[in-house]
C-alpha cells in the first residue's frame, strides 16, 4: 500500500515566528509617526506665528497678511525661533499624533468614566462617547454587511443558473458601482425618509448597496470553479441542479466567499460612515462631519482611528471565521 | 431503489448471457468546431458482452475517450445507433448502469475518504444505514479500509484513485468505464493498481471499458483489445485476448503476451500508415 503522506510539513510552511514580525511592523508605525510630527510644523505654522505674535514674540514677516502669501515652508525656515507651539496648539489644521491620542482617550475612557453623561454615572453610553458613535455605526454595518452578503449570494446563485439573469443583472451591478457613493447616500436616505424610513434602515441600505457587489463577484466565480471533469462526474450521477449547487458549487465557492465578505465588511462600514454623514443622529460619519464644521480636527482623527480600527478588527474577524471554516471543511491542514 | 436480494446478490451477477451490454451500430460523431467540422468517430461498429474487460487504445485523437463518453451519454453521437442494457444511454444513465471513472481522481477536497464515497449514494437518495454499508464495502474491495476518515489530500495519488474506482463501485452499475484511470500514475503504482483492477473485476464481475495509452496495460487488462486510429476516429482493430483469466504480473514475458502486443502495436502502425 502507498502510505499517507504526512500532514506535518504542510502546516510547517507557515513563515516567521511571531515575535519576528514585530519588529518591521514597529518600525513602520515609527517612520509614520516621524513623518507625521515633521508634517504638522509646516502645516500649522501660520496658526502657531499668529498665535506667538500676539504673545510678543517677534515673527517675520510682521505681517499676517503677508505671511498669507508666503510658503508654509519658508514660514518654518524664517521662525525657527516661535514654533514651540506647533505640536500643541489649540485649533490645528493637522493635530499631532498625541494630540489625536489625548483626544481619542478624552472622548471613549474619560468620557465613559468621569463624564457626566457616561456609563458609570448616568448608567448608558454617553451621547458624546466615540463607544456609543462606534456601536451606532456597527449596527448599521452589521445590517448592511447581512443584507448584502445575502443578497450578493442569491444574485450570484441567479447568475450562474440563468443565462437571463447572467445577461441581464451582471451589467447593472457593474454599473451600480460606478456611482460614486457620496452622489448617492444622501438621495436613498431623502427617499426612504419620504416613504417613512428612517434611522438604521437607509444606513444599512447604502452599507449592502456598497457590500453586494464584492460578493456576486466572489461567488460567482467561486460556484463557477467546478471544472468540466467535476460536472461530468455529476452527470454521470444524473444528480439535479440542487444537488450540484449543494454538494459541488457551494463548497466550491467558499474560499472565494470568505475573500469577497472580507472587502464587502470593510465596504459596509464605509457605507454606515457615509450614510451618517448627511444626518446629524450619531455615528462615527456624524463625528466627523460635526469634528469638520467646528474646526475639531482632533476630533475627526480620533473618529478616524476608530473607523480604521474597527474595518481591522472586522477583516481579522472574517478572517478567523475563515480558518476555523476552512479547518472544519479539511480543506486547510 | 433496489431490493435487498438484489444488494445481497450483487458480487454474484450472471455471467452467461450472450446478449451485448453495449452495442454500437455505424456510431458516427462530428463536432462543429470554428475549423470546421471534426470527425470525431466514423462508422464504429462494437459489440461488448457482458463481463467483458474492453480496452481502447490509439493515439490521441482517435476518438477513445469519445467513445466511452458516448456510452456514458457525455456526448451525442451525431449518426449511427448506441445501446447500453439495451436502453439508449441517456435512459441508461438515469438508470445508473455506469460508473465513471477519470484521469483525475477528482475527489472533492472538503470530503473525507468515505463521505466522497458516500457522494453518488446520497444523491441517489440511499439510507444513511446503506451507505455507511455500501462505503465499507467498497473500501475494503479497493484495499482502502481504515482510510474512511481521512481527507484526499493526506492519501497519495495511487490511494486517491483507489478510492475513485470505490466511489463509481458504492452504486451497483454492472459497467465500470474508466478514462485512462492510471494514466497520471508511475508505472510502478501502475503495475500493483493493475493487478488490482483485475482481481476487483473478477470478484464483481463488472463489465470494464478501459480506455489506455498504454499497450502492455491493455494486453495485461483486457479480454478483448480494440485499437483505433485518428482522422476519422474509427476501429482498426478489435483483438480477442486468449490469455487465461488468472494473470500474474510476469505474465507479461510469455510468448502469448508479446505476440499480442505485437499485433497490437502493428494495429496502430497500419492506422497511422492510411
């Protein structure tokens, strides 16, 4: 008998340890954070002479209306005397990483635990809180990513059986991608309002309008990557449509699935972020267009960061979800 | 679904009838291609009886695979007549009287051993009892017991085929076609599979279409040897085998096998010289 050959060296094909990844990734975070503080002195320098000027502090030229005029560049070379403000000042253009930091630990830890609205006082999330901002706009991600993973599943399903639908759907979903987003959300959001529909609805509209189209792209590849000697096969079985989509082309699709609902959650969050927007009722989109109008550019970061966060924690989450399908279904050792 | 006399009686088929399995009659099949039409088979004649063991050999472009498919109703012969259990083989199909087997073993890679066994016998809609039965069955006559629970890709390439042939087996069609089953294999697998394939043939008594490339897997294999050769694809040759039934490996070297080699060979020389 032929012997099995062994599963240990497929599982030891994985790369580095650990601990050796850190390090590059460190690195990397550093070099950002360099940049960053070096960029934030040009970019300020206007706010931090105007502000040194009044403190007496000789800038030149003397002139605000000059300086207006002059390269933000050769501002810096002229003052190096006066930019001892520039990571600290109170409305800058560009914050300072810390600055962001402070903001961002102000506006979740501090505000949830010595605010007046926050948990421990007031027993809900405070209103003013990133935390309730980011559970607002998750929920509508949620929903969205739901609605358009199914609906993306279904149509793909509908694609690959009919050649009607194969001619005829395929170059609407193409097309409904070209709009741009931002034209878009604010129409769907005016008319489901005028239909009574408001809320976490049309958030989630936009979210699964931006999340569908990832997964018919995946799925009907994947239900398509049965080659003829697998349908043959099934032929030879007499088996029936339900059954080659049940027991080959949705098995079959998987690993091309869980890439497509990787984009499409991170898409969804993009969507509940820009569905915010228009409408002042909470979310992270809402934080950021508040943090906008009032010149709180820390504030807008701090959102930022958050949005940034959370697509990473989803992405690893499908991710995880996955591997552990992956490992259950034998197809990863 | 079938009687369990049936299912108890299966290792013991009758043998005796003289009546074909498989008759084709004048089969012709072209296909339209955007170089114009392909003759793919012209006026092939073939009576295959039951129990029989059939290899087709030629070079490629011969139309042996075609043919076998059009057993299996994978193509429509354009001209012509083709009869399997003396049904047309789209009826023959629905009524499981083949199992299939290809150059790939083609096992689904989320499946275990035994749950790829399973497949056809699920989607005939067997008893969850018959087919853990059934699968048992089949491995222990493929030599693969003890593999059930394993995935494809932990078996090598000989145990994967193995477990292919079970998988057209776990189903009682009394034809086994197979699609240069061992062509991807190194001849030392392909020696031991061989011997394998005949002892299975005549524990079950199947009747095998065998398609090859391979003149001494087809002498070794078959009662009967049909050479075919390309543009058109047609029968040039159809050689009944006297060896006896009982084949070691070694008979290979005895005069009997060389001279039908031999003829074998000058069979597919004669079609290439046309």
């Amino acid at each position: 008998m032929a012997e099995a050959s062994d599963p240990g060296t497929r599982a030891s094909a994985g790369g580095w340890p650990r601990w050796l990844r850190l390090p590059p990734v460190l690195g990397m975070v550093l070099a950002l954070m360099a940049i960053w503080y070096v960029a934030v002195v040009p970019m300020n320098v206007k706010e931090v002479l105007t502000a040194a000027e009044r403190a007496g502090v000789e800038v030149s030229p003397p002139s605000a209306v000059d300086r207006r005029d002059m390269g933000n560049w050769a501002l810096v070379f002229r003052n190096t005397h006066a930019l001892g403000n520039s990571w600290s000042s109170d409305r800058p253009k560009l914050p300072a990483p810390h600055q962001v930091l402070v903001e961002l630990y102000d506006s979740t830890i501090d505000e949830e635990l010595n605010g007046r609205r926050g948990i421990v006082r007031s027993g809900t999330l405070s209103n003013r809180s990133l935390v309730y901002h980011a559970l607002v706009t998750l929920n509508a991600t949620f929903l969205g990513f739901l609605i358009g993973a199914l609906l993306g599943a279904g149509l793909a399903v509908g694609i690959v059986h009919s050649r009607v639908m194969d001619m005829s759907v395929m170059p609407w979903a193409i097309v409904s991608q070209t709009i741009p987003i931002v034209a878009l959300a604010p129409m769907i959001i005016v008319v489901l309002y005028s239909i009574g529909v408001q809320g976490l609805i049309p958030k989630a509209v936009i979210s699964a309008y931006l999340s569908f189209f990832p997964v018919v792209v995946g799925m009907v590849k994947g239900l398509r990557s049965p080659d003829a000697m697998q349908m043959d096969l099934m032929r030879t079985y007499s088996a029936s449509t339900a059954s080659v989509l049940t027991k080959l082309r949705l098995p079959s699709s998987i690993p091309y699935l869980f890439a497509s609902l990787k984009i499409a959650i991170a898409a969804s969050l993009v969507g509940a972020i820009v569905g915010e927007l228009p409408v002042q009722k909470g979310g992270l989109g809402a934080r950021m267009l508040a943090g906008s109008y009032y010149g709180q550019t820390a504030q807008i970061w701090a959102a930022l960061l958050v949005a940034a966060t959370l697509a990473a924690l989803l992405v690893y989450a499908i991710a995880a979800l996955e591997r552990r399908t992956l490992r259950r279904m034998g197809m990863m050792p | 679904m079938l009687s369990d006399e049936e299912i108890t009686n299966w290792p013991e088929a009758e043998t005796a009838t003289a009546a074909p399995v498989i008759r084709a009659d004048h089969l012709d099949l072209t296909f339209q291609t955007n170089d114009g039409p392909v003759h793919a088979l012209k006026d092939v004649s073939l009576d295959i009886a039951k129990g029989s063991f059939v290899s087709f050999i030629g070079p490629s472009g011969c139309g042996k695979t075609t043919f076998l498919r059009c057993i299996a109703a994978l193509e429509h012969p354009t001209g012509g007549s083709l009869t399997v259990n003396g049904m047309t083989p789209d009826e023959a199909r629905r009524a499981r009287a083949y199992g299939y087997v290809f150059q790939a073993a083609g096992l689904y890679p989320w499946r275990t051993i035994g749950r790829n066994i399973a497949l056809p016998l699920e989607i005939m809609g067997y008893s969850r009892a018959e087919q853990a039965e059934r699968v048992a069955r089949v491995l222990e006559l493929v030599e693969l017991s003890g593999f059930e629970k394993k995935f494809p890709w932990q078996l090598s390439g000989g145990m994967q085929q193995r477990a292919s042939i079970a998988r057209a087996l776990a189903f009682d069609a009394d034809i086994l076609l197979m699609d240069e089953p061992f062509g991807a294999l190194d001849e030392i697998v392909r020696d031991r599979l061989n011997e394998e394939l005949l002892k299975l043939w005549d524990k079950t008594e199947k009747t095998i279409g065998f398609v090859t490339h391979s003149i001494p897997e087809a002498v070794y294999l078959s009662t009967h040897i049909v050479v075919m050769s390309p543009r058109p694809g047609r029968i040039t040759d159809v050689i009944e085998s006297p060896l006896p039934k009982e084949r070691p490996l070694d008979i290979r070297d005895t005069p009997e096998f060389i001279e039908i080699a031999h003829r074998v060979r000058e069979g597919l020389r004669a079609g290439y010289e046309e």
